[in-house]
C-alpha cells in the first residue's frame, strides 16, 4: 500500500494547501504541553473577564480569531451584525447592562474606522 501511496504522490505532487497544512502540523509538533495559540488566550482571558458574547462581522483577516469564538468548548456566543457601528453599538450596551467589557471583532479594512 505505501509503494501505491509514493506512486500516487509522483502523479499528483502536493498542492499549495497540502505544504501548508503539513507545516501546521509540524509548528503543532513543536509546541510544548503547556503551549497555547494566542486566540485561546483571548478566549480563556474574555472568559475571566466574565464575557460571554462577541460581537462583529467576519471578514478574511479575523476567521482565524471566530474560530476559536464559535468553537463548543470556548463558552463565548458570536453575535454577527450587519456592519461593524452595529457591532459596536450592540458591544457597548451589552458592557452597559451586563456590567463587563463589550468586545467587537471586525475584519482589517475600512469598517474598522466606523
């Protein structure tokens, strides 16, 4: 079976996202136990804070981050908005009421200036 695996990859080398993503796997090998990606700190550290909902728009730069937001086991709720004065405004009454931060996550780009 591995010599038919080698053929295979002769005929169909890897693509561009196959490299990347065994480059992944090898930074993920490097890692120490007691390692963490920044996104979970900025989960556990929202989690301490007492927060439990974000709010935003998702955008190419911030998918990496709403990954770690909408994942089962962070304990945060992603409220999506229409556009980014939304979310911000949605952020600061929740902060009013619930008596803790609000946080917005927008994307890079002209949005952030609203």
């Amino acid at each position: 079976m591995e010599h038919r695996t080698s053929e295979i990859n002769k005929l169909y080398p890897a693509t561009k996202d196959t490299e990347q993503e065994k480059k992944s796997e090898q930074e993920e090998e490097t890692r120490r136990p007691g390692d963490i990606t920044v996104g979970q700190y900025l989960i556990k550290r929202l989690r301490e804070l007492g927060i439990d909902h974000v709010f935003g728009v998702p955008g190419d730069y911030s998918f990496s981050l709403l990954e770690h937001i909408v994942a089962p086991d962070s304990g945060l709720k992603y409220i999506g908005t229409c556009n980014e004065l939304n979310a911000a405004n949605a952020a600061d009454a929740y902060a009013k009421v619930k008596r803790v931060p609000g946080v917005v996550a927008v994307t890079y780009g002209v949005g952030e200036l609203s």
